[in-house]
C-alpha cells in the first residue's frame, strides 16, 4: 500500500467520522439538530454551487487569455553557408 493510498483513507476516515458525529449530534438537539442538518445541507450546496460558478469563470478567463497570446515561434538557424557569408561580410 502506497504513501499516498495511506493519507487518502486517513482523510476519508477523518471525514466520515466529522459527518457522523455532525449527524448524531444534530439528532440528539432534537428541532434546533433538524435545522442545523437543513442549514448545513442549504449552505453546502450554496457554497458549492458558488465555488463551480467561480472555477469556470476563471477557466474561461485563462482559456481567453492563452488564446490571445501570440505564438513563440524559434528563430530559425543560420546554415553554413549563411553564417560563413556573415563573417566574410564583417
């Protein structure tokens, strides 16, 4: 098992036990846990919604961006018989 296998379960362990304990918390509070599971689900997927919106805005940007730069183009090398007229002409 890799490094990286090893941080990813621990992130998802970490995860799943912040929402069950979120869960069984609200639960146990009765009316006031419904609303704070409602309010938490309401501003999850406003604050998602908002972050998608704000990631496209900023790909269409950079794809306008790299569109309007012009190309490097390589100046192409002298051959032989060039950079032996260049130094004959100096």
């Amino acid at each position: 098992m890799s490094f990286g296998i090893k941080v990813g379960r621990l992130i998802g362990s970490t995860a799943a036990l912040v929402v069950e304990g979120s869960i069984r918390g609200a639960q146990g509070l009765g009316s006031f846990g419904a609303d704070v599971v409602t309010g938490t689900e309401v501003g999850f997927a406003e604050k998602r919604a908002a972050m998608i919106a704000s990631r496209e805005e900023f790909m269409a940007k950079r794809r306008a961006e790299c569109a309007a730069q012009a190309p490097i183009v390589a100046k192409p090398a002298k051959t032989k018989a060039e950079a032996k007229a260049g130094l004959a002409a100096a």
